[in-house]
C-alpha cells in the first residue's frame, strides 16, 4: 500500500489551473498575498489513511505485516492490522515500519498523537511514536506501551509542539515477538488532538541524574536519557523518550564545553563546565558536570600487519561483530559505561567497576593461529598500590555457547607494577589455551578486594 494517493487531489490541481488563469485577467497578485501553509488536519488513519501517507519498513522486518482491516475496528469500516511473526520467521525477525506523508503536515494546534489499540494477547509493544522520517528525525518521539486484548485509548504527548510546523513522519512502530511468538494487534482513530488535559510537563536529561565526569579535550559525549514527562489529566504520568532538539541545551563555560543542537558535548578547553538543559521554557531534571583535564594523550597507535589480526576493538582495524562491550549480569555486576569520543579515536571507559565483559560470539572468533591478545589500558588518577586486576579468556568449545559444558579458560593476573597512573600500559597476553577456535569472550575482574573503579580500554585485538 506503498504511495497511497486520492483521484481528487488532481481534480483540485486542475481547478486550481482554471481559477488562477481567471483570477489573472481580473486583479494582479498583490503584496498583501500568503502563502499557503501546511496543512493541519491532524487526521491520520480514520477508516483510510488521510493525505497520502508513505509505507516504509524498516530492514529485516516482516515486509507485510501491515494492512488494513474491515472485519476488527473499534469505529467506522476499518483499522489498522499489524502482525508480528514468530522468532526464527525467515520473512522477518520483528515487524515495524514508518508512515511518513510529504511534504508534511502543521502540528502545532496539537498536544498529543492518540489511538485506540487492542492485541491477540496482552504482548509490550517495543516502541512506538511519531517524528520517525529516515532522514534528520528531528523531532522523533517514542515509548513503549502494554496492550490488552480490549479496545483501549492510547495518548503519546507532544513534547513541545511549537517545534512541528512541517512534521512528516506521522506514525512509526517496531514490534518484536512475544515470549518468542507472533501475534496481531490492531489500531484505530489515530489521530493528532488538542486535549487540552496535559498538565506538569517535568522534561529531564540523563534520566533526570547529575553526572560528574572528568574528560579531556576533543572528547565528545551525547546527553542520553531525553525525556519528557506530561500528566494525561486522569493523574496518570506518561513519558516519552525524546530527540534532542526539542531542548536548549546551556553550557555554563563554553570556553571548557559546548553542547550543540543534536545534544553532542565537546570538550574545548581545560576547566570545569555544567551542562543543563530546558524543554520549552521547562529547566529539565538531570546535569553534566565536566572537570576538563585538558590535551588526552591517545593509545599508541598499532602497526601490525591486518593480516595477522582480529581486532575486537580498535579504530586502526576493520573490528569482528561484537554482542556487547558491557554484558550487565545482574545482580552482582555494577560496572557502568561511560565510553568518549577523542578527535574520532573511539575509548572504552569502564566506572563503578568489579567486574564487566567484552562478548563476541556471532560468529565466535577462530583464534587458532593467533599467539597473543593485546589490550591498551589506561587508569586516571592514582594506581591502587592493592591492584588485583584479572583478565580472563573463554572458548565457548563446539557448541559455541557460553556455559554450554564445553567452555575453556585462561586467566591472566596484572598488578599495580604493571601500570602508571595516567598513561596507557600495553597488555600483551600469550595465549595458552589448547583449544582456541570459539573464542567468545573476553572478561575483566577486580579481585582479593582491589578497590580499581575507572579504566579506560583501546585497541583490543588477537595476533599472530
């Protein structure tokens, strides 16, 4: 139901033809004319798409999930059907899609996109919103929310307003399988309205936490955790996930940071700098303070021959898939990531650490030929003088599983002597194993009380 388009909208053209040729014989244009705006029917999806409304699924998506339905809908002739496939569906891992409409509409007369949902099951739908256009997404919004297998009405707050005179992405959703299997939801009246009952905005940034950082200069950071937070009028709260440019970003020394409109931090200078933000006229919750230690001395840079390495992480080689950098496994892991940018040389910073790991199993890596595994690392501050720091390597063995039965380990021993505070060690690790052919896993411990809680990782590859 790609380019949907209505025979009318020609008509119109036409007409708009005669009546501009008549009007020209009687009057000249004068200077006093406007321009025709946007149109600001907030109208969506009320028994048929209104407009002329794009479909775009998203890659690896079930490419037919969406259609429309005359038999389920909560009012009129017809709804909106999506089906979510099963795990392992050779058609699609997950369904999802964007509905974008040119050249966009003007949503400022209203405060919250709305529609009446109901599932096939009580399933989560991932996420869902508006702003989505595969372009700039300047102005995307998203949330999840929890369907029931009843007719329901659903509202997702404009954050501000204002900002969407020329909105083109009018609805996005992406949808994955419940416990596995797929299922069917519907969706009806979608719409933009002006409630009027959307009361104490509370926006905040950083999840509504005041983060401390040191940093260097050329480092950029993103703010993360944009939110803004509406009471819907019936005293429940509903949050949304936001871009950055609905918020003024405020950087309170731009001689140390500046913070641009995409919400990138820039360390400029040395020096300390907080970073705040408001959200129409809102301060929002949550900050970003930076101690600036100035010029960062970067990890030297590799020289072996590409050839004889498998780089998990490292800007000078072409990297392997890695699964994550920071496996949070609950409940006993309190590691946080808090990895920078320095003039493009990617860091991986590890604090609040005891323990974190670097997993690489889709594929395994084959590291039968490889002698070494090299890792940079650097501590800022001072050096625990009780350093414990223990480096271990698994094979996940033939089922190529983690804790399959199978699994083979090396571990690896580093102490306050084999560091200086604020500058990078090079760890060059022989590998012992017998079998290192599904190598999956990299994990990095502080052990016998060792009180290291900030680190920093570079180049982290297997050689021969």
């Amino acid at each position: 139901m790609k380019n949907i388009r209505f025979n009318y909208i020609k008509m119109s053209v036409l007409f708009g033809l005669i009546l501009s040729l008549f009007l020209s014989c009687e009057r000249d244009i004068t200077d006093e004319a406007e321009v025709a705006g946007f149109s600001t029917n907030g109208d969506v999806f009320i028994d048929g798409f209104t407009g002329g409304l794009d479909y775009f699924p998203f890659a690896g998506s079930y490419l037919e999930a969406f259609t429309v339905d005359t038999e389920t809908k909560y009012a009129g002739s017809a709804s909106m059907r999506f089906n979510v496939p099963n795990v392992g569906d050779p058609l699609g891992a997950f369904a999802g899609a964007i509905f974008r409409l040119e050249p966009g509409r003007d949503l400022t007369g209203y405060d919250a996109l709305t529609f009446w949902a109901k599932g096939t099951r009580s399933g989560r739908i991932n996420e869902i919103g508006f702003g989505q256009d595969f372009e700039e997404n300047k102005y995307l919004v998203t949330t999840d929310l929890q369907l029931t297998t009843y007719w329901r009405k659903y509202i997702i707050p404009l954050p501000d307003a204002s900002k969407l005179t020329q909105e083109r992405g009018m609805f996005w959703y992406a949808e994955g399988p419940e416990n596995g299997e797929g299922y069917s939801f519907w969706i009806d009246e979608l719409q933009y309205e002006r409630l009027g009952t959307l009361g104490q905005p509370r926006p905040s940034i950083f999840g509504g936490s005041d983060i401390n950082a040191d940093s260097f200069i050329g480092v950029t950071t993103p703010i993360t955790g944009l939110r803004q937070t509406f009471n819907l009028g019936s005293g429940i709260d509903q949050t949304v996930n936001v871009a950055p440019s609905y918020f003024e970003f405020i950087s309170s020394n731009t001689s140390v940071a500046t913070v641009n409109e995409a919400g990138i931090i820039t360390i400029v200078g040395a020096g300390a700098a907080v970073i705040t933000a408001n959200l129409n006229g809102v301060e929002a919750a949550g900050s970003f303070t930076v101690n600036s230690l100035g010029e960062f001395e970067l990890a030297p840079i590799p020289t072996r021959d590409p050839n004889n390495v498998t780089s998990i992480f490292s800007d000078t080689y072409n990297n392997v898939p890695v699964d994550f950098f920071n496996g949070f496994w609950e409940p006993f892991q309190t590691t946080l990531s808090a990895d920078f940018v320095v003039n493009g040389n990617n860091i991986l910073n590890y604090t609040n650490f005891n323990f974190v790991g670097n997993q690489f199993s889709n594929p395994t890596v084959d590291a039968t030929v490889k002698s070494n595994l090299h890792i940079n690392m650097y501590i800022p501050g001072n050096i625990p003088p009780n350093l414990s720091f223990l480096i271990t390597l698994v094979d996940f063995g033939l089922d190529q599983v983690d804790g399959g039965g199978d699994d083979s380990r090396q571990q690896v021993f580093f102490n306050a002597s084999n560091f200086v505070a604020n500058e990078w060690a090079t760890l060059e690790i022989p590998i012992t194993l017998a079998t290192r052919n599904n190598m999956g896993l990299i994990i990095y411990e502080n052990i016998n009380g060792s009180p290291l809680s900030n680190f920093y990782l570079d180049n982290i590859y297997f050689y021969n």
